[in-house]
C-alpha cells in the first residue's frame, strides 16, 4: 500500500482515536472544576482509554 493509498478504516479510526483522546484529557478538567463527579470520569476514562487502544493501530498505522 503506498503513502496515497490509505486503509478504509483510517479515516472512521482517526475520528474514534481522537474523540477517545478527548475522553481521557477533558473529564479530569471537569473534575477539576467540579462539573463531574469521580465515578463518572473514571468510568468515561476507562472507556476512552479501550477506545483508544483500539483504533490508535488503525489510525497511525505504518506500513
């Protein structure tokens, strides 16, 4: 596969990959300020954080 030719699940991966690493920076920050409670950033961190796992190889993958 060359550099123009990109997997069909690299674009969908980037959006998750992104929206996962959102997960893990914002909730604590909300927590900060008091907008969100600890079980529930701990519980959107933890989702985020299998998310990202799974979509990060899709997204950044080199070939």
């Amino acid at each position: 596969m060359t550099t123009s030719e990109k997997s069909p699940y690299h674009t969908p991966a980037k959006f998750v990959g992104l929206a996962a690493l959102a997960g893990t920076i914002l909730p604590p920050v909300a927590f900060l300020f008091g907008a969100m409670s600890l079980d529930i950033v701990k519980g959107i961190m933890f989702v985020s954080t299998i998310l990202w796992f799974v979509a990060a190889p899709w997204w950044m993958k080199v070939d």
